[in-house]
C-alpha cells in the first residue's frame, strides 16, 4: 500500500462521490484509478462496455474458483 497525494479540490470531489456511491473514499478513489486505467488501456470502449467487461472477467473468475 502506498500514498498517493491529490489535490484538496480532488480530495473533495472524490468524498462527495463516495457518499452518492455509498463507497468509503479510499475505494471511490480505487474505482476512479481503475476504470482510468482500463478507458487509457481500451480508448474505444464506453465507460458502460468497460463495467460490463469487468463483470464478465470477475464472473469467469469466480466461475473457475479464483
């Protein structure tokens, strides 16, 4: 685990997110970086196709026991 440092106007948009997604910050702050990640790895999926990819490979997962 490590810090990652953020500027306090992102800090509060992050806060504010979490209470409408009923997440913690540190886990609002996870999912942003995640889908980030996957939009910058997949620039031509949406951000629906990208959570619909995510279910799919956690579904295979847990399918295969992992």
């Amino acid at each position: 685990m490590g810090i990652v440092k953020i500027s306090d106007e992102l800090h509060d948009e992050v806060r504010e997110a979490s209470t409408v997604m009923s997440r913690s910050i540190n886990a609002q702050a996870e999912f942003w970086i995640k889908v980030g990640r996957l939009a910058e790895e997949n620039p031509t999926m949406t951000f629906i196709e990208i959570i619909a990819a995510e279910r799919q490979r956690v579904k295979a997962r847990e399918y295969q026991g992992k």
